[in-house]
C-alpha cells in the first residue's frame, strides 16, 4: 500500500533549500514580527484599535474596512491583514525546515511553534477588540508578540547550527549572568506594558478603561528596572573580555549595550516631552531590537556545530530535537 503523504513531505520530495535560503526564510519571519509590532503599535497611536469595532469581521456586516471608518478602519483593517503576511513568512519557514535534508524535526517543530503562537496571538486580538481595548488583554497582545519573536529569533539561530547537543563557549558562572540579562530584560519590557495601559495613547478616543495606578509611577518603575538591565549588560560584556570569550558573543554584548543605550535615551526624552507618538513608536521599535540583541546574546554562549549534522545520512530522516 502506497502511503499518503502530505503536502509538506510532497514539497520535501522535490525541493530542497539551500542553507542561505533556508537562513532567509527563516529571518523573514523575525522581520515580519518586528513589523507587526511595530504596526501594532501605530493602530494604538493613532487612536484606530476600534477602528474595525468587531472580530473576525470589520463591521457586522462586512468583512473589510468601509468608508465610513474613515482613516482608523483602514489602519486597523491594514495591520489585520499583515497577520496574513506574517503566516505566509512564517509558512516560508516551515516548508523550507520540512524540505531540509536531511529532515531537521526540531527546526520544523520550531516553525510551527511559530505558526500557533501568531494563531493565538490572533485570537486575543480579537478579545481584545471585543472587550473594548482592555488594557490587560493589549499587554496580553503584546507580550504574545513578543513571545512570537523569542520563537523566530530561535528558530533563525538554529538555521546556523547543527542538531548535536549545545556544547557551552563560555564558563557556567557567565552562562548564568547571561540568564540574568534575560530574565531582566523580559521583566523590563512585561514592565512596559504596564505603563503603556495606565498612560496616554489608550488606542481610541472613546472612554477606554486604563490600570489602577499612576503611569508616572510605572514609569519610573520601568527605568528602574532598565538600569538594572544596563548593569548586567555592562557586566556581561566586561566578563566576557575577561574570560576572552569568542569575537563573535563579544561583539553581540557590545550590540547589545548600543540597543540599550539609544533604548534608554528615546525613554527619557519622550517621557519629558509629553509621550509624542512617533518617540513611542521608536521605543517600541527599540524594545523589539533590545529583546533580539538580548536573546542573540545568549544563544552564542553555545555552539552545535554544523559538521556533526551533515555527517548523519539522508535516509535516517530524523534528528536530535532542538533545545535551547
């Protein structure tokens, strides 16, 4: 009995990616969740995030923006349909994991990671268009943005390496501090949304409910917790020249304290200057590239090498499952 095969392992049969194309493929799904936070971002600034005022739907009787929406329907509607844009790059990614030889099931279970996240993410969009802009289910949003990042930015790492066990680069006592750093950082920017949902720029110009407490106060709580990863920061990149770690991990550390220090710096003029809208969007944008920096940085502290993996033969079909 001839098995049925589906349509990935159909593809798989008569195409097979090249590294570059698959480190492409790959890459473009990190672009596309930078801009669509970054896009997310703009509908909130501009007051559009009831532009659409239902979900799936635009309208309750249409599917698409209508003129009467005016400016904030089509800007919402717009970032709508670059979820679809999102899905086809992260669909890019996975064919080319499936079409992989041989089969790398770990890289392929990564891209669908990726697939359900944005899937997920599309779902508490439109709770939260249905709750009225909730400013819990926003950071919910976000942070599912977010964790979308963290997946793709894995997931073009592991496009570099081979399927062997992590092998360390660096002492444990500095894989540890690398943690800190990460664990920081997501506490930094999980400590933005909170300022966000108490602050201005609540997404609409109707009456949108806002997080009990002063967003002055969340502010200078979010500082606080940025000079702590700008400490850690500091420190990794002077242990690493210590321990006379890899050119490359060293030069993602210094990467690393460039993002933070152009982060920290758009922070506190928009905070004196009233919040404008496109230093926010910037904010944003550098929220994304800190979050990246920060997650390339601990990724190079271990290496699998690429030769382990070419060595295993094409008919075996498996290899090990990714771990990070």
């Amino acid at each position: 009995m001839v098995p049925v095969l589906t349509p990935l392992a159909l593809i798989a049969r008569r195409w097979t990616p090249t590294p570059r194309t698959l480190r492409r493929a790959a890459l473009s799904a990190v672009v596309m969740t930078v801009l669509i936070i970054v896009t997310g971002g703009a509908v909130r600034l501009t007051g559009s995030g009831l532009g659409c005022d239902t979900w799936p739907k635009c309208t309750d009787d249409s599917l698409f923006a209508t003129p009467e929406q005016g400016i904030h329907g089509a800007i919402e509607f717009g970032n709508r349909m670059l979820t679809y844009v999102l899905s086809a790059a992260v669909g890019w990614a996975i064919i080319a994991a499936r079409s992989t030889k041989p089969w790398r099931r770990g890289l392929t279970r990564l891209g669908w990671a990726q697939f359900w996240i944005v899937m997920g993410n599309a779902v508490i969009g439109g709770i939260t268009v249905w709750a009225g802009l909730n400013p819990w289910t926003v950071a919910g949003h976000f942070l599912l943005a977010n964790a979308l990042l963290t997946v793709a930015v894995i997931t073009w790492q592991r496009t570099r390496e081979g399927d062997t066990a992590p092998r360390p680069r660096v002492p444990r006592p500095v894989r540890k501090l690398s943690w800190a750093v990460v664990v920081t950082s997501g506490l930094l920017i999980a400590l933005g949304t909170t300022v966000t949902g108490s602050g201005k720029h609540a997404g609409d110009s109707s009456d949108v409910p806002r997080m009990p407490w002063d967003w002055a106060d969340a502010a200078h709580l979010h500082a606080a917790a940025a000079w702590v990863v700008c400490a850690l920061a500091i420190a990794m990149w002077l242990v690493l020249r210590v321990v006379d770690a890899p050119d490359d991990t060293r030069a993602r550390a210094r990467d690393l304290l460039i993002v933070l220090l152009a982060q920290g710096g758009i922070g506190y003029v928009q905070f004196f200057t009233g919040v404008p809208e496109i230093l926010v969007s910037a904010h944003m944008l550098g929220s994304s590239l800190m979050w990246i920096a920060v997650l390339r940085l601990a990724l190079s502290l271990r290496e699998r090498p690429l030769e382990a993996s070419a060595r295993l033969p094409v008919e075996s079909g498996s290899a090990v499952s990714a771990t990070v």
